[in-house]
C-alpha cells in the first residue's frame, strides 16, 4: 500500500469530522440568531399592546380594559407579532390599580414558547420567553 493513499483516507476522516462540526456550529449560530429575533420580536409587541392600552384609556372612545385580558390588547400584540407561531403565543393583560383612568397603569406581559431545531431533533425542551411592558394611561 503506498503512503499517498493511506493519507488520502486519513485527509478524508479528518475532513469529514471537521465538515461536521463546523456545521453543527453553523447552525447552532443560526438558532441563535432565530432565538434573538423571536424575542425582540416578542418585546416589541408587548410593548405595543401596552401601548395600545395606554391611549385607549377610559375617556378614548373605543377604550380598553379594565378588564383582565382585554381581547382589543391581545388583538394588538397579536398584530405585532405576526411573525410567531400563534399557538405558541400567551398574552395577558392586567391594570394594577385596578381602572383604566388617566394617570393609571397598565401591564402586559407576552409569552412565547420557542422551538428550537436541536428540540425537535434530539427531543430537548422548547425555550420559553417571556417579556413585560408596564405603561402609565395618558387618554
């Protein structure tokens, strides 16, 4: 057997382990990236479903709350959300002071259960994340 073709299989295994990991760090990078935009994602609807509840208090016309888990709040959220997986979507709305009068808060909290490839894979729990945004009522 010559030397150059006992090195060819070695450079063979050597590469086929090195495609492999850099893959898995390819992707693991990918996940990452996903995980990070579901949340900013999340955030931000949060915060406009706050929003929402902030200008639509109890002189707006067409007000919201106080009532727990306003559905135009969820509407809301929901709306700036439309990237995520609804079924994985939990929202919930709360006035703490207990009115939806000028100078009063409100609390929405949204929930999003993330997937990610290596759960579905290889069976490991799905990445909750959950953000709040608390607003002071101004109409």
């Amino acid at each position: 057997m010559s030397r150059a073709r006992t090195e060819r299989g070695q450079s063979l295994v050597e590469f086929s382990l090195s495609v492999m990991i850099f893959i898995m760090i390819i992707v693991g990078v990918v996940e990452v990236g996903r995980a990070v935009w579901s949340y900013n994602t999340l955030a931000s609807a949060a915060r406009e479903g706050s929003r929402y509840a902030m200008v639509h208090g109890a002189v707006a016309p067409a007000h919201s709350g106080p009532a727990a888990n306003d559905a135009k709040v969820q509407a809301a959220v929901t709306k700036y959300a439309s990237n995520l997986e609804p079924s994985d979507l939990t929202i919930t709305s709360a006035w703490p002071d207990g009115n939806n009068a000028v100078g009063s808060h409100v609390k929405v909290t949204a929930t999003y259960r993330f997937d990610t490839l290596f759960s579905r894979l290889l069976g490991v729990s799905p990445i909750t994340m959950t953000s709040t945004s608390t607003m002071t009522i101004t109409n």
